[in-house]
C-alpha cells in the first residue's frame, strides 16, 4: 500500500501525465480542426450524451476525449498524494519553523488544492451542467427544474437607423422577465451582454441570426439561455485563491 501511495506521489509521474495530457490535447485539437461538425454539439450538450450520441459512432476521433478524462483523473490523483505528502512532512515542523517560515513552506500544497479543486470544478461543469435555449415569445412561460418557472412579461427592441447597411438591423435588446421559485418571485430586466443570476442559474440573452440572413432583421431573432453550471462557481473561488497565494508565495520566498 505505501508502495502504492508513494508512486501515486512521484513527481516523475506527474511529469508524464502532464507530457501525455499535451500530447493527448494535441490529437484532440487535429480532430477538432479537420472535423468540426462531430465535436461542435460540445458547446451544448453534456459530454457523456455527445459521446453515446456521437462519439461512439466515431470511436477513433472521439476516444482522445475520453483518455482525457481518464489522464485528468490520475493528475488529480497525483497531484492530491504529493499535496497530502508534503503537508504530513511539513505538518510536525510547525512550531519550529514558526508560523510564517511555515506558511511559506506550506503554500504550494495549498496552490496544488486549489488547482485539484479546479479540476473538479471543470469535471461537474462538463457532466451536469443544465442549459436550455428557449426563442423568446411574449407571454411564454418556461418550466424549469426544482419548480422555478420564468415568464416573458415583456421586451424592448432598439433598432439602427444608420448607417445604412444597418439600417433595422438589432441594436439592443431588453426583456422583462418574472422568475418564479417555490418560495419566491422576483420581476427582473434581461439585455445583451447584462445576464441575471438567480437561484443558482444564469439567464442570458442572445440575438440569433439565421445563415441565410445576411443580418436581415426580420430573420433575427432573441433566444433566452438558462444555465446552471455547479462547477463555475468552485472554479472561480479557487481561481482567484489561488492567485492570491500565489502573488504572496513568490516575495515571501525570496524573502525567507
């Protein structure tokens, strides 16, 4: 088992992880360049209902997905053993140390944490994210999960005049929405670019503009994207964590 655990903590399989990561990310970005169309269904759907719904008819472009996965898994592995390691060493040395030669000595475990966290963070935001693009209609109302409901009380549509090759053309949009939870009712106003965030969700408004349009305004139209992401929120925290420790690490460093 100690075996096992000290292999798990090699800095020399970190290393490979992160060659075959590279390597992996590579393959991945030729198959992506050369056929797009398998992998643009990404953008919207979660990854395992595009790998039973595409990927396993392409099993040769697609498999590089899923060996990112698995590589991601182990890197996170490795990178909690090494983490937990040198915590163990460093923990009995405290008083000793004091407690800033100590904080300094300690902060890249921390920093790996935090990256550890932000892998999670990426892996639920890849496999349980809800997204739903509904066209906005007057008066619609748009059933959600956990009983929230949103209703499209209203919009307001601004329009160019000029110059003219974009005269009718979009210009801004707003929408007044009513969100309606099981225990609260909020009325508020949605434009481009100005999402809401309410019950855990962001709220988005789009302008579409249909291919054949040439940015036509009778073929632009608004669509409301609902998301809720569980993964953004521990990316962004730890994100910031761990910038924050980072700027303090390295002038502590040189200092101790």
């Amino acid at each position: 088992m100690k075996q096992i655990w000290n292999f798990c903590g090699d800095i020399k399989v970190n290393f490979w992880l992160i060659f075959a990561i590279s390597l992996n990310l590579a393959a991945g970005a030729y198959f992506i360049k050369f056929n797009p169309s398998l992998f643009k269904p990404l953008n919207h759907s979660l990854v395992q209902d595009w790998f039973i719904q595409y990927g396993q008819y392409h099993i040769g472009q697609s498999s590089w997905v899923v060996l990112l996965f698995i590589l991601a898994f182990f890197l996170g592995v490795n990178t909690f053993v090494c983490a937990a390691k040198r915590i163990a060493q460093l923990w009995p040395q405290r008083k000793q140390s004091g407690f800033r030669v100590f904080s300094v000595k300690i902060a890249p475990s921390l920093i790996h944490f935090c990256f550890l966290f932000i892998l999670v963070g990426h892996f639920f935001s890849l496999i349980a994210i809800y997204e739903q693009n509904v066209p906005v209609r007057l008066n619609q109302q748009i059933a959600l999960p956990e009983g929230i409901s949103i209703e499209v009380v209203s919009r307001e549509i601004e329009r160019y005049t000029a110059p003219a090759a974009f005269e009718g053309a979009l210009k801004q949009c707003s929408i007044v929405l009513e969100l309606q939870g099981p225990q609260t009712s909020e009325i508020r106003e949605l434009r481009v670019l100005h999402p809401i965030y309410w019950q855990g969700m962001s709220i988005h408004l789009d302008i579409i503009t249909k291919k054949h349009s040439q940015e036509n305004a009778a073929d632009q139209e608004l669509m409301l994207i609902i998301k809720k992401d569980p993964g953004v929120a521990v990316v962004i925290v730890c994100f910031a964590v761990l910038c924050l420790l980072m700027s303090w690490y390295f002038p502590q460093r040189k200092k101790t």
